[in-house]
C-alpha cells in the first residue's frame, strides 16, 4: 500500500495551521481634520495556490440505447422492487467472517437471515426457476414431441382433413408467426446492440485508465510544489511584520491617536465652533449696528416728510370747494385720516451695541482658530512622537528578523521532515508501472472480449437460424399454397415451406434449452450485480455497508484508517473521504489528517513566539508635550463670555422691529385717497388730492422701503446674536472642561493607553501569522492536493463496470431471453400452419350416399394419384 502512505506523508505538514481566522476591524469616520490611522490589521495577499488540472471526466451518457437501459432497470424493479437490505447484508457479513460453516447455519438466528435473503431473493428465485424449468422440460417435451409424431400423432399423420373456415385458420396462424417472428428479431436486435455496446465501450475503458493515471500523476507532480508555495508565502507575512516594525511611530503611534482622539478631538472641534461663532458675532454685531443707525436716520427724514404731507393736505381740504355740501362729506373724511401720516417704530431710543462691538474686536485680535490648529497639530504629532520614543524598537530590529527567520526555518524543517518529494516519485513509478502492467493485459482483454463477442454472436445465431427457416417457410409456403389444389396435390413450393416450418421447430427445440440456460445464467448473476452493487454505488449506499464500524475486521472499528495510520478510532470513513474528494476538497481535509497532530503545540512553539513579545515590553512613550489649547486661547475664550454681548435688551430690539415704519400702510392710504378724489366732480381739488396720493407713494418708495429692508437685516441679526449669547457662559465652561479633562487623559492615563495600545500592536502582528496559518489550513482544505482523482477512480469504475458492462449484459440477456420466450409461440404456430403447406398422403374424398333418398356425402380416405415426385 505504497501508495495510500504516500498520499498521506505529503499532506503532514499541514499541522502548521491555526485554529481560528482573525477578525477584521472597521475604522469609524471622524472630522475631515483628524489624521486618519490606519486600520489595525491589514488583510494579507497570499496570492493563489498553483492549481492542478484533471482531464477525467467520469461522466457516461448512454445515448439511444439508454431507452433499453432503462427498459431492463424497470423490469428487474418489477421482479425486485425490495430496497437495498444493508442491515441484512452486514449482518450476514459480520456472522461469517470466520468462513461459512454449515452447522452454524443451523442456529435459529441464522436460519432467520437465510429466509429474509430468499425473501428479498424472491422474484430472481421465482425467474430462475422457470428458467431452469424450461431449460429441463424442453428437451423432453422434444424428444416426447418427436417421438409422438413418429408414431403418426401429436400432427404427425400425413393427413389434413377438410373445414370450412380452413382458409382462416391458415390466416390466423400465419399472421401469429410472422408476430412472433418479429418479435423474435427484435429481441435479437436487443441483444446484438448489447453486444456491440460491449465491445465499442471497452476499448473506451482505455481512455478512462489513461485519464486517471494522468491525473494521480499530476496530483502526485504538483502536491510539492503546492507544498513550497504554502512555505513561500510565510515570507509575506514576515515581511509584513518587519514592515510594520520600521514604520512603528506611523503605526503604533496611529492606534494611540485612534483610541485619545475619542476625547480629544470633539473638545478641540467644539473650541473651534466657538472660534467661528466669534467671527459670526462680530459680523451680526456689524450688522445691527449698522441697520440701527440706518432706521434712527430714516426715522427723522421720514417724520419730516410726512407731517409736512399731512400740513398740506390740510391745507387742501381747506379750499372752499370743500364746503359745498355734496363735496364737504368726502373732504370730513379724508381729513378725519390724516392723524394716520406719522411714524410707527421709534428706533432713537435704541441703545447702540458699540460697547460689545468693540469688546468682539479685540477678541478676535487674537486668532483662536490658529491656536485651536496648533492643538491639532501638536495631538497629531503623537506618531512623531512615538517614533522617537521607540528608537529601541527599531534598533532591534534586526533581532526581530532573527526570529521570525528561525520561525520559517522551523516551518521549512517541519515540511522537509517527511520525504513528501521521494514519496511522490515513488508513487509516480508504482503510477507507472501500474499502468505498464495494465496496459500489458490490453491484448489479452481484446481477445477475451473477441470470444466474448463470437460466443453471444454464436448464441445469437441460434436463433437467426430458427428466424430463417420461419421465414423462408412461409415465403415458400405462402408463394407456393395453391387454393384449387387438394392436399395430397400441393405444389413442391409449398411442401418445402411446410419442411422448412418444421426444421424451424426441431431447431427450436434443439436450441432453446441451451440459450434459456444463458438467459437464466446471466439473469441471475448480472441482475443481481445490477441490484446489489450497482445500484447501491451509483446512489452510495454501498459505502454506509463498508463503512460500518468493525465490518471489514472485527478489531478495527474503521478499516480505512486503520489501514492508513494505524488508528481504527479516527472517525474517517470510505463514504466521508468519497463526498470531499468529489467536491475536490485536498487530501489534508478528506484524510481528517488535522487528528493526528498536535497543532496548538506547534504553533506555540513556532508561530507564537514569546520572545517577540518581550520586545515590546520596555516601551514607554510619554506624552506630556502635547498642548491642546494655549492659555491665550483659554483667555480668549473666558473673554468672549464677558465681551457683553448676553447684556443687550433684545427684547426692546424685538419689540420695536416687530412694528410697521408706519402707523398706517401708505400705500394703500395713497390708493383710499385716490378712491375719494374719484368721487369729486372734476376740477382743481380732484387733481390736487391726487397730487397728495402720488407724493404719497414716492415717500413710501424712496424711505419706508429702505427701512423696511433694515429692519429684516436689523431683526435677523438680532435674533442671531440672542441665540449666541444663549447660556455663553456655560458653554464656554463646558468647552475649557472638555479640554481640561482630555489633556489630564493625555497626561495622567497615557501610559495606561500605550500599554492598551502596545498590546494590540502586538496583537496585531501576530495577527499577521493567525492570516497565514489560516490560509494555510483553507488552502490545504481546498486547494492543495485536491483528491478529484481518487473520486474519479471510484466513479469510472462505476462507470466501466455498470454502465459499460452490467447494463449491456443485463440487454443482452433480456433481449435473448425475449427471443427464447416467443419461440414458444413460435412452435406452435409453425406445427400448425406446417399443415396447410405440406404435402399430405391421404386426404378427405366425398362419395354419394346409397340411399338415393338423402344427399349426404360421406368423406373418406384416398391416395393421391400416382405422380413424380419433386
């Protein structure tokens, strides 16, 4: 068993890999300012396994004569429909390992597993029996047949009497044989097609060794260089690890800024929120300072303007006109409104914001934005930091390369201690000269199956034989029968098909025993192969039998691994190592082979090496530089919440923008004005009161417009800075706070970070060998050593010999068997339409009564006439 040995040792190495894949890691989004860090352990590229190519393709589809294929499965349903007795068979198995003895046999145990195997039995036992039958019975039934017709009966008198419906019945019997011919030559037809089947796919059984020992080979070629690319790849993640160990500031220091930047940089952000809402303040504290003294200017001009409308607009209705008495109504109420012309919102007694204006000004002297950067900056200098910190690290170095060399020395070791390469070359020469010797039975196997073909052709032409006399007799009889001509008068045509009918009956019966005695042979040795291993292995029941616990040997509890490793207990069977090596698993997987070696040892001894860790064990980084916010920036900020800003009277500013520039709108007083005018007669006070309504409206354009825009911007701003000096105070305290507390972070729990952080770094690294052990046992799982060609072995043989060979032998013998059942009817009919053809050496005359009173004719025996004969 060379072979299954060195299929094992190639895959041992494989013990190297680890038990768990390590975990992926997100970083979370932050400000667009922070130094992005990267992610703490980076997937490794291990690249791709070089893969092997198999050119098996254990695939068969019959064709054509896969319809008679099926037609024999359903018939051997028909005669077998029980499942497959697994439980009976092991048991049979197991209660004669020691060889069958025959006063075992008597125990009522047994005896009870004798009648459950002829139970399932039945119908072969029942089929075999009729064929056994027939093969006994028909050589007697033909000596009797022969015999009694020697003695002139069983049809043998030379003597045909005359009926009516003679015409009919030769009809009925000819049209019978011809059935039963055909049906004869189909069976013959069956049965040939079998047999060339045979033949043309044995020659196809070559193909299939070729192909399979092609594919053990490069199986066996390929498996070390898979192996030294397994080995090849450790280098990846060593140099991953020297990678991360020279860029440690980058790195370890990245992770440190990672886990303070949690604190640190939502303080930082919030001081500079604060920075831009100074300038925000500045600009509505501009603003309202502005459109304040824009409203208090207006408000003056627009006073003066429109008392002195409202004086001349008095002056108008004071024109005699208005006393007229349908005129004066309309003049009492236009001057009934004129109170309405005045000013609505007083802005003069607003008080300015010049005060905290000033106080904003000086503030913004000093740039909390830039000193909030320098925060920034100095927090994200923590890499740079850490980089000089840990100068040690990158000194030793070297001593870290040491290490992880040893570690792939170890690793190298490890897979050069079992002879992978010289167990391979000697599979690939037990491959080779495996393959020489079967290659050497070839012409044997030709020859055999020569005879082999002459025999079922030999056996075919027993009954083409039988078909040509049945043939040829009733073209002969058929042609030459002759209805004017009495049966002692028939023709020498007709005679000689009747002889033929005959030969093809004593043929029939000389023949039939022998090729019954084939049928049944191979009915019940092929059907049974068919039902009992074919099958159970195309849907691999046939494994659950092999594979049952102390089955093969009754010390081993699994032969397989026990014959492998000498280790019975290993839970591995034929069926599991069959089901992954046909989803082309590797041999390291399907062998289980991960059971025989202790990989946590190793790894610990190799992988996970603790020196590694003891260099990390003296960093220390100290953080005590880093200054999130500068005292300037503290005073800065302390400032802006006294600037007095929170001391401006909003509410008066509110109350005041809040009312109209006027008491009432001038537009529509202008058009009510215009409204009266038209109800006047035309004349001077119509054109006059209109004058007033279009001055109207240019005031209203040229100065409440303006101001109304200046109250929105002084209304906005307003409500602005209410909203900023909201609880100024507060926040301000909040941010100092938040700042206070994560500079005491920085100083007073960074060693308990770095040491935090330090851990993970390492971590990580070893993370690195965790992805390469890992890969390893996926790629030796599925890639390395794939078994496809052992799955293929067992499927070609399935193939070549039950599909190749079982399904045509079992068509060969059904077809043949089909032919001997319808010589049955066969013989019958060719002895009964023998008679109208043959020439008869009596036959029924018809004389005259006697009696001249009646009119019967009475029949009787007469000669024929003397003639030649032919």
């Amino acid at each position: 068993m060379l072979w299954t040995r060195c299929l094992v040792l190639l895959l041992c190495w494989g013990s190297t890999t680890g038990e768990q894949r390590a975990e992926e890691r997100q970083v979370q989004a932050g400000s667009q300012r922070r130094q992005r860090s990267p992610p703490p352990m980076e997937p490794l590229d291990f690249g791709f396994v070089p893969a092997a190519v198999y050119d098996t393709h254990a695939y068969y589809e019959p064709g054509a004569i896969g319809i008679l294929f099926h037609m024999v499965h359903a018939f051997l349903y028909v005669i077998q429909p029980n499942t497959f007795p697994k439980d009976l068979i092991v048991r049979v198995i197991q209660q004669n390992m020691g060889g069958i003895k025959i006063e075992e046999w008597r125990k009522p145990e047994n005896i009870v597993l004798l009648l459950q195997w002829l139970f399932y039995e039945a119908g072969f036992l029942i089929c075999a029996t009729i064929g056994i039958l027939v093969v006994v019975l028909t050589p007697i039934i033909g000596f009797c047949f022969c015999v009694c017709r020697c003695c002139e009966n069983c049809g043998g008198e030379m003597h045909q009497r005359q009926r009516k419906n003679a015409d009919c019945q030769r009809g009925f019997y000819t049209a019978s044989l011809i059935a039963s011919s055909i049906f004869i030559i189909l069976g013959v037809l069956v049965a040939y097609t079998a047999n060339h089947n045979i033949s043309t796919h044995i020659k196809s059984t070559r193909r299939f060794i070729n192909t399979n020992m092609r594919d053990l080979k490069t199986l066996a070629n390929n498996t070390p260089a898979q192996i030294n690319y397994l080995t090849a790849q450790y280098t990846t993640a060593k140099n991953k690890i020297l990678s991360d160990l020279d860029n440690i500031g980058p790195v370890l220091g990245g992770r440190i800024h990672s886990q303070l930047e949690k604190e640190v940089v939502p303080s930082l952000d919030t001081a500079l929120r604060m920075a831009g809402a100074m300038r925000e303040t500045k600009e509505a504290l501009e603003s309202v300072s502005s459109s304040l003294e824009v409203l208090q200017e207006g408000t003056g001009k627009l006073q003066s303007s429109l008392s002195g409308e409202q004086a001349s607009l008095s002056n108008t209705l004071s024109d005699p006109a208005c006393t007229n008495g349908a005129v004066s109504p309309t003049c009492n109420t236009i001057r009934s409104t004129l109170p309405q012309l005045g000013v609505n919102a007083d802005f003069l007694k607003l008080p300015n914001v010049n005060h905290a204006m000033a106080n904003v000004n000086t503030l913004l002297g000093t740039d909390l934005s830039n000193i909030v950067q320098k925060g920034y900056s100095s927090f994200n200098d923590t890499p740079r930091l850490v980089k000089e910190q840990t100068k040690n690290i990158v000194t030793a170095l070297p001593r870290v390369k040491g290490m992880l060399d040893k570690i792939g020395t170890e690793i190298n070791n490890f897979a050069k201690m079992f002879p992978v390469e010289s167990s391979l070359a000697n599979f690939t020469i037990f491959l080779n000269e495996g393959q020489m010797k079967i290659e050497a039975f070839y012409p044997q196997i030709d020859q055999m199956d020569f005879y082999r073909w002459i025999g079922c052709v030999a056996a075919l032409c027993m009954v083409v034989l039988v078909l040509a006399f049945n043939i040829l007799g009733l073209l002969c009889g058929t042609c030459g029968y002759d209805k004017q001509a009495s049966p002692t008068t028939r023709g020498c045509l007709s005679n000689t098909g009747g002889n033929l009918l005959m030969a093809g009956v004593g043929f029939s019966f000389v023949f039939s025993w022998v090729l019954m005695g084939i049928v049944t042979t191979l009915f019940v040795a092929s059907g049974n192969v068919e039902k009992l291993i074919c099958e159970p292995l195309a849907n691999r029941q046939i494994f659950q039998i092999i594979d049952t616990p102390f089955m093969v040997h009754p010390a081993k509890k699994n032969f397989l691994p026990g014959m492998l490793f000498q280790n019975p207990n290993i839970d591995l069977t034929l069926g599991s190592m069959y089901r992954e090596c046909f989803e082309n698993k590797g041999l390291y997987h399907a062998l289980q082979l991960e059971t025989m070696f202790n990989i946590n040892s190793f790894l610990n001894r190799t992988v996970y090496n603790k020196d590694l860790a003891k260099v990390f064990e003296s960093v220390q980084v100290d953080l005590h530089d880093i200054t999130l916010l500068e005292q300037a920036g503290r005073d800065n900020l302390i400032n802006f919440a006294n600037s007095g800003i929170g001391q401006i009277d909003y509410e008066t500013y509110l109350a005041e923008v809040n009312k109209g520039v006027t008491l009432v709108d001038l537009l529509s007083f202008a058009t009510d004005l215009e409204a009266q005018a038209d109800q006047l007669p035309r004349g001077a006070l119509e054109n006059a009161l209109r004058g007033h309504a279009s001055s109207i409206r240019q005031i209203h354009r040229d100065q409440v417009v303006p101001m109304e825009q200046a109250m929105s911007t002084l209304s906005q701003s307003i409500k602005q800075l209410q909203r900023m000096s909201s609880d100024l105070p507060v926040k301000v305290t909040n941010i100092l706070s938040a700042i206070d507390a994560a500079e005491y972070l920085i100083i007073h729990n960074a060693s308990h970070v770095v040491k935090q952080e330090t851990k993970g770094y390492m971590q990580s690294l070893v993370g690195y060998f965790k992805q390469y052990t890992q890969w390893v046992k996926i790629s030796l799982t599925t890639e390395v050593a794939q078994c496809k060609p052992i799955s293929n072995i067992v499927d070609s043989m399935e193939i070549v010999g039950c599909s190749f060979v079982v399904d045509s032998v079992n068509t060969f013998w059904f077809g043949l068997g089909a032919s001997c059942i319808f010589m049955i009817p066969s013989i019958i009919f060719s002895i009964k339409l023998a008679k109208y053809y043959r020439r008869m050496d009596t036959e029924d005359v018809f004389e005259d009564s006697p009696y001249p009173d009646t009119l019967t004719r009475f029949p009787r025996a007469s000669a024929p006439p003397s003639y030649c004969d032919c």
